[in-house]
C-alpha cells in the first residue's frame, strides 16, 4: 500500500480549525444579535458583560471565528490542490 500525503481535513488540527471556528461564529455573532435585538445577554455575550467588556466584543468573538473558519478553508483547499497534482 502506497503512502499517501493526509487527505483532506484529516488531520486533528484541522477538525479543531472548523470546530472552534464554528463554535466562535455561532455564539459571537448570535450573542450579539440577540443582545441588540431582544436586549439579553446569553453565552459569550453574558461572559464578556460580567467581565466589563464593551458590547461589540461579542462582534470581535464572531470576527476571530470567521477568520479561523477562513484559514480552515484555506489549508483545505491548499490540500486538495496539492493532492491534485500528486
């Protein structure tokens, strides 16, 4: 059997990537609608009030989830170009 370079999102530092990238996004930007709409704080948003933090540091939270959900994006897609040339 051949060796073969990893495959896509096989590696554990990749799945951990998506996974906090999503939780990130999710709870930053959720907490901060909700917040802003319907005026209570919950997840991230509740722990950044009790800890005095302004309130678009929940927007900050979901920016750092989007930008680690990029940078899975992007070593996905260098690592299927680069099977595609093996």
């Amino acid at each position: 059997m051949p060796d073969h370079p990893r495959t896509l999102n096989t590696g554990p530092s990749q799945s951990l990537l998506w996974l906090f990238g999503a939780i990130l996004t999710i709870q930053g930007f959720g907490s901060a609608v909700t917040e802003a709409g319907w005026n209570t704080s919950f997840g991230v948003a509740g722990l950044l009030r009790a800890a005095h933090v302004p309130e678009w540091g929940a927007l900050l939270v979901g920016c750092a989830g989007t930008a680690l959900l990029a940078t899975a994006a992007r070593r996905h897609h260098a690592r299927s170009r680069a099977g595609r040339r093996s």
